[in-house]
C-alpha cells in the first residue's frame, strides 16, 4: 500500500481513474484538475498537433453550453479557468471557491469528456495563428530545435504545437476518434487542492465523469537514436539564439534531486555560473541559464544564451570551459549548500499554492511517483553530496554527448565557435 503524507489521499475508482486530494486548512478556495495521461509524444506525424489542438477545442462548447456561456460561467464565479498540453500530459484546471465545487466540477467534466467541437474553423485560425507567433519568436523555438537534435525522429523530439498544415485540414471525425482513444479511465487523473472533502471529490468524479475502460495505447517507448547532431535554422534576427544539450534521466530517477542542484549551480539560478559569467561579468547576453526535462524512460539536460553576432564566439567559448571546469573540478561546498537552499526554498514555494499542490499530486498519481512530504524531500535533497554532482555532471555533460541548435543569420559563424563546446560536434 502507497503510504501518502498527512493530507493527501488517493482512491481508484472501478473504472481505473484516479481521484488523488489534498486538504490545504488555510485556504477558502479548491483548485481543480483533470489529468490526462497524453501529449505530444503520443501522436503519429500525421497527428502533429492534435493533442494541443483538442486542448483548445475543449472550450468551444458542449451540448449544454456554448463557447460564450463556458466562459461566462467561470467568469461568474470569478475562478480561474485554463488548460495546458505537454509532451506526456494534457489538463484542464479551475481555481474557485470552495462554495461552487460541484457546479465547476460537472462543467468541467462536461468541457473534458463531452466536447462537441463546434466553431472548429475559428479554432483552428487560432492554432494556426499561434503557430505563426511562435514561429517568430526564436528564443521559444530553439528549445525544439534542441529536442530534435537530441532526439531525432523519435516522437520526443516533436513540438507540442505540432504543425500548421495538419491543423489546417485534420477532420473532425479525427479527432473525436483521438479523443475517445486516449481519455479513458486508465488515462486520467483527478487532482483537488484546496479546502475540500475528500469523499465529496470522488462522489463528484464518480457522479459527473463517466470515461470510456478500454486500454489507453501506450505511449511509443522506443530509444532514440542517441546521435549527437547540429541543427541550424537560418532567420535575419538581431541574435543568434543558442542551445546545446544532451539525453537526460527518466521522471522516477532518484538522481534528480541531484540534477536539480546540478542545474542551480551550472545555469539555473541567478548566482549560477553560467548566468554570473556570461550576463554579470561579461554583458554578453540579456537571457543566459540551463534547464532540464523529464519524462518517462528518459529526459534531457540543456543550456541556452541569446546574444550578438559579435558575441557568438566568446559566449561558446565561455560555455565550453565552464562545462570543462565543472567536469574537472566539481563544486564547492558553498556553492552546494547555495545550491541545496535554492532547491528547498523554491519547493516549499511552490508548494504554498493550491495550484502547485494540485499538479504536483496530479503528475506522482498519473506516473506512479511515490508522494512525498515536505520533509522527505528536504532530507533528499540534504543527502545530496558533492561527488553526486561531479558524477551527474561527466555523465550527462560528456563533450561527446551534446547536440546543439542555433537560430539566426549565418550558420558558418555559429558551427566556427561550436569547438569549444564539443569539438566532435564541431568535426
């Protein structure tokens, strides 16, 4: 049996979803999810798209209520009401007070598993619309340059928007057949934060939720090719907007406590190296830091600066030795425990919302992950040690590992300053 922390409590119902609640005294409002275990990595090529695409469709209407009367009703009671598709996982979410839970769960349960998909061609101008901005905002499109880099053809390397042509013509007959495929109840996660009862939100999931039992399909689990390559995008903009990366851990690898400090350290933090010498001390770029994903089997580690032409070779440079000093000599003890402060700090945080709560509970539910208090994860993230990090470090960050991929004006100047970085990259 799942031993849970004080607060949480978690119950499958018969047909395979899960309701999983935590009571926050505090609070007079409940935050409230629906959770589906399906994204991007799910769809075919010839899919691209769909998931986000269904996410927006989600609140076009059902057969009770309009598009205009979905929104007037959240609107009503002053909620916050919104929806988000990932590479694994898409959900609809509402933030209310506690007085209207059972009204704001039977409409968003109808907007989940009953959609009608009216106004579709307005939508999909919308989708198609998003597309385009977001295909002229660089800075936000590398990172998916970066994840085909990293992962090739494999459906991880895919972006969440999908693509433009296949929104423009994928029928309606299409995805409703997605839709009944991948919301069933095996898939899908109920996730309450808030002030509530947890056996009211089950008797309302049980009332107002009724998904399909088939099997879900699996998500493609297949490995990656794991080939490090350059990817280079040639667009006239005024930086050269750079990321380099590597294949990450799983979601339910216990090193990634260890990532974590790994990543405040190396990129992710203010007083991070990256951020201290490229931003601080030289002025080479306004936006400079690293990040990582995870996901089910695997996931990837990545680096980012945006800066000028004239910079492109000195930010690499910069970079490639701090990568090279990293591997070589590891982290201080100051820097660590910085590191280890920043990690707890930015926890408990996020774990003062509701919201936080809800997504946190949501995601250990929908892939298994064991729930964990306050304390245990501040006792792991203090068993942390220096020689985890420096291990961590020359495992993912191996020169001959890393994939890069760059948006701007001249590939040759960005594939000359790649050397430092990896000269096998560059080779």
């Amino acid at each position: 049996m799942t031993t849970l922390p004080d607060g949480i409590e978690l119950t499958e119902l018969e047909d395979g979803l899960q309701v999983v609640t935590e009571v926050v005294p505090s609070v007079r409002s409940v935050t409230l999810g629906l959770w589906v275990r399906t994204g991007s990595r799910d769809e075919t090529p010839a899919q691209a798209g769909v998931s986000h695409f269904l996410e927006h469709l989600l609140f076009k209407g059902t057969e009770r209520h309009s598009a205009i009367e979905l929104s007037e009703y959240f609107d009503g009671l002053g909620a916050a009401t919104n929806a988000a598709t990932g590479k694994e996982t898409t959900h609809l979410y509402s933030r209310f007070v506690d007085e209207h839970t059972e009204g704001a769960f039977d409409v968003l349960a109808e907007m989940f598993l009953q959609p009608t998909f009216p106004e579709i061609d307005s939508e999909r101008q919308v989708v198609i619309e998003e597309i385009a901005m977001y295909e002229d905002e660089p800075s936000d499109r590398v990172h998916d340059v970066l994840a085909s880099a990293v992962f090739g053809d494999h459906p991880l390397g895919r972006r969440v928007l999908g693509s433009a042509e296949v929104i423009a013509e994928v029928p309606i007959p299409e995805i409703s057949r997605y839709h009944q495929a991948r919301y069933v109840g095996s898939n899908i996660v109920v996730s309450a934060a808030g002030s509530l009862e947890h056996e009211r939100i089950v008797e309302l999931a049980g009332r107002y939720l009724n998904p399909p039992v088939s099997a879900a399909a699996p998500p493609d689990l297949s490995e990656p090719a794991d080939e490090p390559s350059l990817i280079f995008y040639p667009k006239e903009t005024e930086q050269y907007h750079i990321c380099f990366g590597a294949p990450g851990i799983a979601r339910n690898d216990e090193r990634r406590w260890t990532l974590g400090a790994l990543d405040a350290i190396f990129g992710g933090a203010t007083s991070s190296r990256l951020f201290r010498e490229i931003r601080e001390t030289r002025g080479l770029a306004y936006s400079v830091g690293s990040y990582s994903d995870q996901y089910l089997e695997r996931g990837m580690v990545a680096m980012y600066v945006g800066t000028r032409e004239e910079n492109v070779a000195e930010a690499c440079e910069i970079i490639g030795r701090e990568l090279e000093l990293l591997r070589a000599e590891g982290v201080g003890a100051e820097e660590l425990a910085r590191a280890k402060e920043h990690i707890k700090g930015r926890t408990v945080l996020a774990l003062e919302s509701t919201p936080g709560r809800m997504s946190r509970n949501a995601r250990s539910a929908l892939f298994a992950l064991p729930f964990l208090s306050i304390d245990e994860i501040i006792a792991k993230v203090d068993a942390i040690t220096a020689e985890d990090v420096i291990e961590l470090a020359r495992e993912l960050y191996a020169p001959e590992r890393l994939s890069a991929a760059c948006i701007g004006p001249d590939a040759a100047r960005f594939r000359d300053a790649v050397t430092p970085v990896s000269a096998a990259l560059a080779a």
